[in-house]
C-alpha cells in the first residue's frame, strides 16, 4: 500500500516528518561541531615542539620553561644564574598546559675578561590552555648570560620575578 504525498499531506503527517528532519540534521550538526572541536584539542595537545640544542639561549630558555610548566624546581634551577639567590621549592604560577614558539633572539658578545661572558635575549610566545579550551597567548623576553661556558637565565625571568 503506497501512499501518494497528495494522500500524506491530506492526513497532516508531514508535520510530524518535518519536524524529525531538522531536529535530526541539528543533532547529528551539532555532534559533529563537539567531535571536531575535541580532536581539534587533542591534536593540538599532541603537536611536536621545536627542540633547540641545549647549548644555545634557545634551547636553554624553552628547557627552562618546559621545566617550570613541569614543576621540575630543580632542573630549572639548573638553568638559572646563580648569582640571582633561587632556591627551592620556587614561588611561581605554572600553567596546566602550553606551547612555546620562538619570536626573536640575540646574542650580545662580551668583553675580554674572564668573568664576562656574552649576553643574549630570547623573546617566546607562549599560549597557555587551560581546560582544553581556554587559551591566551603573551611573550616573555628571557635573558640569558654565560657562566663558565653556559648559557644560564637571569634578570628577572617569567615567571620568577624575585627570588630573594
């Protein structure tokens, strides 16, 4: 038995077939929206990061900072100039999660004596997310200085800004 849609609009059934589509087509709309934002999110945590040589003010400044997002006080003490009187346990707000870019560096030469050595700035970009969802951007210079062959941070460096 084949009903005619002349015969399905007659018995007033179609406001109830319209009704389902578009309440369905919102659903499955609005599923998909939630399932890509989420891989979105994972793929976004997952992301490789840059990893510059340890031996260079890059690569001190991101270890630095890795270190202090991972709450590791000791590693970033490390790398910090002891002339700046840190210790531990250090007093600083770490975010949950972030990613670090590099924005700019420069290497300053030092004098001829001994105890000084070359002096550099990095400048990092760094978005912090919090809940997956949330997330701001802002750029921290970090200075670095050599002490006996390394590179090591100093000044007043984010997000230590007085250890003593």
């Amino acid at each position: 038995m084949s009903e005619s849609l002349g015969d399905i609009l007659a018995s007033g059934r179609h406001t109830v077939l319209m009704k389902v589509r578009p309440n369905t087509v919102l659903a499955i709309t609005g599923l998909a929206v939630v399932v890509l934002a989420l891989v979105a999110a994972l793929l976004s945590g997952q992301r490789q990061r840059s990893d510059f040589d340890e031996a260079t003010p890059e690569g001190v400044a991101q270890l630095y900072v890795i270190s202090l997002i991972r709450g590791d006080d000791e590693q970033a003490l490390q790398l910090m100039d002891p002339a700046l009187g840190c210790s531990s346990p250090l007093d600083y707000y770490a975010p949950a999660q972030a990613s670090i870019a590099l924005v700019d560096s420069e290497i300053q030469a030092g004098s001829q004596s001994a105890d000084s050595g070359s002096n550099a700035k990095v400048v990092l970009e760094i978005t912090e997310t919090e809940g997956g969802f949330s997330t701001w951007s802002h750029r921290e210079t970090l200075e670095l200085r050599q002490v006996e062959g390394d590179w090591r941070i100093t000044g007043e460096p984010w997000p230590i800004y007085n250890c003593e």
